[in-house]
C-alpha cells in the first residue's frame, strides 16, 4: 500500500468545485480512498442517491459510484462508513469496501454514541491496519468498523481501546451490539 485518502471535505476551506480540481488531480496518486457520501459528491463529484440526513442508505447507489470511481482513478481499494441515524444519540452503524471485482458489507453495529469526534480517524486507522494484517478485504473492514463502533463510546478525541478489544468486537456475538 503506497498511499491512502481519507477524503473528507471542509467547507470551510474551499468551494466544491475547487476541492474537485485539485483532489480529483491527486487521485492519481491514491491506492485506498477513504470518505462518506458528502466526501465523494463534493470533492470527486461522484453522487450514490438516498438521503442520509433521512437515516436513507442506498447500497446499489454506493456500489455504482464505487465502480465508477475504481473505473475512473484505478484505486485499490474504496472504502466508506455507512451510518443510519435512529436518534442523535442512537445509530446502526457499518461500513462497505470494494477491491474493483467485489463489494464487502460489514455486519452493522447498533451504538449508543458518547462521542463522535475520531470515530472516522478510528475507521481509517483500523482500516489501514486491518489492509496490512488481514488475509481479506472483508476480515479488514470487520476490525475497521469495530475499531470506530468502540470509538463512538468512548468520551474524547482519542480510541483508548487496544488491538485485543477491536479483535473481541469484530469477532464478536451476532447481535452487533456494542458491549463496553
């Protein structure tokens, strides 16, 4: 892996039409893009469809971009949260990848959130780690999106939690429930 985007627009920086023409020119040099809906349609101009302010996923809308995206910038691999909101405090929480031939859904979590500052740094990180340790995109994404579940609980900037514990969570009961 050379190198990795965790592409995430600030709107206070620039306009999306000049986020587009510098980071749509940097793909070039991206293995592992990493970023929400928002991040795509601003900064790349790729749209999946659904309304998630609405708590709406539209998985068939995220696979399409995902192919185009593949298709347009040759990424490795392309990677996003998928958060469905139920309350402010309460989401189902999971993650898609792809690798340019298959798409990996991870099983979703069911968080009550305590903080979600460094819940996206938690994925990217566990994400990163999990591409350079795991035998699959899938068993990758599994400790990514239990890295960032167990993030969401946890007061403050930082993931306190230990390798062992993401481990435990992603290989964890069926329920998906976080247990902290």
């Amino acid at each position: 892996m050379r190198h990795v985007l965790n592409n995430k627009y600030r709107k206070k920086l620039w306009t999306p039409a000049e986020a587009q023409v510098v980071m749509r020119d940097l793909m070039q040099y991206v293995d592992v893009c990493i970023g929400n809906e928002e991040d795509a349609e601003l900064t790349l101009g790729f749209k999946p469809g659904g309304d998630v302010t609405k708590g709406e996923l539209d998985h068939k809308g995220y696979e399409r971009i995902f192919s185009e995206m593949h298709k347009e910038f040759g990424f490795k691999y392309v990677a996003t949260t998928l958060r469905e909101s139920h309350s402010a405090s309460d989401n189902g929480w999971s993650a898609l990848i792809y690798d340019g031939k298959s798409f990996y859904y991870s099983k979703q979590y069911e968080i009550r959130i305590v903080d979600r500052v460094g819940g996206g740094d938690s994925f990217s990180g566990g994400l990163i780690h999990g591409l350079l340790t795991k035998a699959t995109q899938g068993e990758a994404l599994e400790f990514a999106v239990a890295a960032s579940a167990l993030k969401h609980t946890i007061f403050g900037d930082y993931n306190l939690v230990d390798e062992k514990e993401v481990e435990t969570l992603a290989k964890g009961d069926a329920s998906g429930r976080v247990q902290r």
